[in-house]
C-alpha cells in the first residue's frame, strides 16, 4: 500500500514504529491516517496494526506495546452536551495500548465517557465535527499525559481508575501540540498560538505543573518570525538545547537555553495540497550518531 509517514519514533534496536496515512483513512474526519508498522532498519516490515479510525499519535512503550489514539462516533446523550444544535455524527477520542504481539487492545480510556463535558467546551472558532481532538499521548508508569488541541488543554489520565488525575488548560497556547513530560518532572509543550489574538505566535514552553510556573520560554525575535498554526512540536536534547519543528512551515532548529539560534533547516520537500504546494513537517526527533537507536547503521558525511 503506497502510504506516506506521519509521524515514527526509532527504538533502541535500530527498528522504528510509524504511523501511516492512507488512501483507506475516513473521510469522517480530517487529519486520519489507518496504519501502525514496526520497520527493521532495511525497511521490512515487522509488525503491522491497521484500524481505520487511527489518528495522529503512536508512542512506543516500555513493555513493547504501542499507544496510539483513535475515533469513535458520540452517542447521541452525549452529543447533545458537546452541541446541541448538531445532528450529523460528531467524534471524541479513544486512548489506546496496542499489544503488538496480538494485535489486541490491552487498555482503553474513551475521553467523553470520562471527561467533565460541560467543563470542558469547543474553543470559540473551532470547528464542531469533533470533540477534543486529541493529537499527542506521552505513557508514564502509571499515567498517560495528552493534550487536546480544541480545548487548550492536557490531561493526565489514570490507567488504574481511569480518572482525571490532573489537568491544566490556558486559552493562550492556542491549541498546543506535543505535550511532554521531561527528567526534571516539569512538561514542555508547543504552543502554536492559533486564534488567541489578533497577533498570532507561537511559543514552546516549559512549565512545573506543581507550582504552574513557566520556568522557560522560547518566542520568536522578531516576535512574529515563529508562528505555526498547526502540527508542531520540540524536543529537549541531552546539551541542554532545545530542537524545534514549526511544522507549519517545515522548518527545524535547535536554539540554546538563551533563544540563541544553532542551526537550522527548511525542507524543501513539496507535496500538493488543495490549497497550494506544502512542505509541512509534523515532529522531529534528533538522535545523536552515538546513539542506540543509530549505534554505527550511519555516519555523518
């Protein structure tokens, strides 16, 4: 099947697990993709799990297993307590852990079954064909960390009870992307900036969710030189540095702590869009030379 990447992760062994979009995604929603591989570093195909209500995010997990998100289709209580006036189907979120070695499902948490609703509502300006859009899972021991773009906010599920162990939500991320928890316990995330003012940025910010203090910062200078709308992400790297994919615009850099601008790269890569010639990427991860996860299969030239 002639599918393209949306987003992979490599493992220790050299092998990486992608998530695929396909011509068989539904329509139902935007943003689908259908298919689950695992890939040796030849490229044969190891391990694959198709559903074609898969969207988003895959995280490899400890135990070997995958957490992926997928659709399903809001009864019709619940419905009416997201929109009332809507009648055609609207979609929520499913959080999922995938036992590769079966294929089953080994845990499940559905958001609108286990979510406040009414405390959470669609932000203003967010199309209402979906609830929550969920669009990054981050496994803990005993926990799940997600975010949830069309309500500014992330979560941390628990696995044992299934409830909401904590959340924060702040309407000026406007609708963040790639929530992570990092050694030190604080959470980075991307903040696209999407719809929160007439002057729209993006920021990538590091916080404590114990105290609720932004701890670090990166915005553009000039302000509106970074600015995504969408996708997006970044990584904090080993040197202190942070990798930053303003996916919008396929762009990649890595800053230093002060916002000192190391390198960067913009993809010249073109796919057509209905809306004109795309370059977008949707995360990045770097992986040192020295690395397990390339340990001597490539040099740098």
């Amino acid at each position: 099947t002639t599918a393209r990447a949306n987003t992979g992760r490599l493992l220790a062994d050299g092998s990486i697990v992608i998530l695929l979009n396909t011509k068989a995604q539904p329509t139902k929603v935007a943003t689908g993709t259908g298919v689950i591989q695992k890939l040796d570093w030849d490229g044969n195909v190891l391990w694959t799990y198709e559903n074609s209500d898969l969207h988003h995010d895959v995280c490899p997990m400890p135990n070997g297993n995958v957490m992926a998100i997928l659709w399903e289709e809001l009864s019709a209580e619940n419905l009416a307590r997201v929109t009332p006036s809507r009648t055609d189907p609207l979609y929520s979120d499913v959080f999922v852990e995938i036992d590769t070695l079966t294929g089953e499902i080994a845990w499940e948490w559905h958001a609108h079954e286990n979510m406040d609703l009414e405390s959470f509502p669609l932000v203003p300006l967010s199309p209402r064909d979906e609830y929550a859009h969920a669009n990054t899972c981050f496994p803990m021991n005993d926990g799940v960390l997600v975010s949830f773009r069309r309500l500014n906010a992330i979560f941390i599920i628990d696995r044992a009870s299934g409830g909401v162990r904590w959340h924060k939500q702040d309407m000026s991320w406007g609708g963040q992307h790639d929530c992570q928890f990092l050694e030190t316990g604080n959470i980075l995330l991307f903040a696209n900036g999407y719809n929160t003012s007439d002057l729209s940025f993006s920021r990538v910010i590091e916080f404590d969710p114990e105290t609720d203090e932004t701890v670090w910062e990166y915005k553009g200078r000039p302000l509106l030189t970074f600015y995504s709308p969408h996708i997006s992400g970044a990584q904090r790297l080993a040197s202190g540095n942070t990798l930053i994919c303003e996916g919008g615009f396929g762009r990649l850099f890595e800053i230093t702590a002060d916002g000192t601008i190391v390198w960067e790269y913009v993809s010249p890569f073109e796919l057509e869009n209905e809306r004109g010639p795309i370059n977008w990427i949707f995360r990045a991860y770097r992986y040192a030379e020295d690395s397990t996860e390339i340990e001597g299969r490539l040099t740098a030239s």
